[in-house]
C-alpha cells in the first residue's frame, strides 16, 4: 500500500472519521468528492484524486457539474462507476435546491421564475422548454416540461402548453427556455412564438405573464423588457 494512502492519515484526519468526529461541514470539497470516490490509486489518496478531478474543474462545483462521464474519466483513478457516483451525488444537491424553493413559490418577480427553474435547466447541453402554471395568486401548481430539442433549439407547441394549463385549472402561466449557448438575446422564433402564445392566452382567458430565456450566467424576461 501506497504511504499515501488515506489509511495511513491520523484518524481524526481521514475524511470519514473526520465527518464523524468534526462533522460534515469541516470537510473541504476534495474531503467529500474523497468520500464518494471510496479509493485512489496506487500513489494518489481518493482526496489527492478529487483534488486534480476539481483543478480539472478550475475548482468550481458549478463547472464540476457539468463534467460527462468522459470528463470524469480522464482523471486517473475515476472509472465509469466512480464518476456516475459523483455525478448522481451533484444531481442530488441540485434536486435538494429545487425542494427548497418549493416554500417559496409564490412568482412575484422575473428572478423568482430564474431560481425556481435553476435545478431543471442549469448545466443543460441542449435547450428545454417549460411552462409554470400558475393559480390566479400566481403561486405555482406545476412546473411542466413541454419539450427537449438539440443544442440549438427546441420545438414548443401552443396547443400542449394550453392543454396543461387547462388541465391543472391554471390562470396564469409564464414560458420558459434555455439557450445552452448562454446568448441571451431572442431569436425571431422566440418572438413570434412568445406573440402567438401571448394572443391565444387572451383567447382562453389564461394569461401569459412572462417568457423568460435562461442561461447559465443570467436571463432574459419579455415582461422586464417591454415586449409585452
């Protein structure tokens, strides 16, 4: 066994028996990854291995989380196994942020919509598209996804987004999708859509309130714009 190895640590240093003893948040990231990794390799502990996996990431959990299993394999010491373990753990702590802001789910703002979608959208390498049903308080019934696409665009349908507003006796909705490219900017498509929406919300007396094009690093709102 390798002098590195965990095994060799003071006890009150190996990240198990630290979590145990200190508890969970005197760990640092690479303490944790080093958990979830279980072992390293012959001269790397399972911390010195997280380490070089988060300088892979620039030591951004963010970054981190949008590593593919390929990513994760090109460090030594993280196989298939490994890597769908980290990953399955960061999709946790995203689904964790998405119970959170379930007390909170009244929209009264673009940025409410913007946190509200960040755990189903945020990392995406394609685009989605979603739609927020809304009850006449404009607290959110349901958060519906209407369709997936490419890395350029996706295909969203008036009469399947209608279809579940009026399924879920929703009076208001607000539209939402990402633009993987981070381009904030609408396309042409995105406004004769969000007009087409717009006007069939005024037909069936389901008004859109918003359309929101989220990206990584901020969004656009039709509604914050004047487009509406």
């Amino acid at each position: 066994m390798s002098e590195l190895s965990i095994k060799s640590w003071a006890e009150e240093d190996r990240p198990r028996e630290k979590l145990m003893l200190k508890g969970k948040s005197t760990l640092s990231e690479a303490e944790l990854i080093g958990i979830l990794l279980g072992s390293g390799t012959q001269r790397l502990s399972a911390v010195d291995v997280a380490k070089l996996l988060l300088n892979q990431a620039d030591n951004s959990l963010n970054r981190l989380a949008r590593f593919g299993i390929k990513d994760y394999k090109k460090i030594k010491g993280i196989g298939e196994a490994k890597a769908i373990t980290i990953i399955s753990a960061l999709e946790l702590g995203n689904r964790r942020k998405s119970e959170a802001k379930e007390d909170l789910q009244q929209i009264t703002c673009s940025e409410d919509v913007y946190e509200l979608m960040k755990p189903h959208l945020l990392d995406l390498p394609h685009e989605e598209f979603w739609v927020i049903l809304l009850n006449r308080a404009n607290y959110v019934i349901k958060k519906e996804s209407v369709s997936k696409g490419g890395v350029s665009g996706t295909v969203a349908d008036p009469k399947v987004i209608f279809k579940k507003a009026v399924d879920e006796m929703s009076s208001n909705i607000i539209l939402v999708h990402n633009h993987p490219s981070g381009r904030l900017k609408p396309s042409q498509a995105d406004i004769q859509l969000t007009h087409k929406m717009r006007e069939g919300g005024k037909i069936l007396d389901i008004p859109v309130l918003d359309h929101l094009i989220f990206s990584n690093h901020g969004y656009f709102s039709f509604a914050d714009e004047g487009l509406f």
